[in-house]
C-alpha cells in the first residue's frame, strides 16, 4: 500500500493543482478536509473523477461511505485498493 499512497499524493497534487503541497505534506492518517489537508466538497468531486479515470474505482456523490472513504488518504488508498478494477 505504501505505492498506491505515493501515487495518491501524486495524483491529488497534480489533479487538484495543490502548487504548494509536497507529497510529504501530505500525512496519510490526517484529515483531507477542513484543518487537515483543508479540501472541500468540490475537490472531492474531483478526486472522484481522478480515481475513475485511473483505477476505474466509482464513488457516487450520495453513498454514506464518503465521508469514511474521504476521512484521510489512508481510507482513500484502502477503498481503491479494495474496490479498483486497473492499475
């Protein structure tokens, strides 16, 4: 999992234009919303679609999961791990 949680910080630097964040910033157990990363509804949005388009995972704007599966990159890395249908 240590890959998949690079290529997270990868993606979500580079798809959320996060100019000044370092993948080591980016602590896998922190929060990605409000004082953690401090993202909001619609960069999540858009990490739903990066991961659609990379791994072909689906994350419905209605499903309960989300603010589990958004709770941290960690959560994040461990729903695409389990749910992912590419590399």
């Amino acid at each position: 999992m240590p890959e998949l949680l690079a290529e997270l910080k990868q993606l979500m630097i580079e798809g959320l234009n996060l100019e000044e964040v370092d993948p080591e910033d980016i602590e896998a157990d922190a929060p990605l919303f409000g004082d953690g990363l401090g993202l909001d509804s619609i960069d999540a949005l858009e990490i739903a679609v990066l991961l659609d388009r990379k791994y072909g995972v689906k994350i419905s704007s209605g499903d309960d999961r989300n603010p589990a599966i958004f709770a941290s990159l960690r959560s994040l890395a461990e729903f695409v791990e389990s749910n992912r249908t590419r590399s």
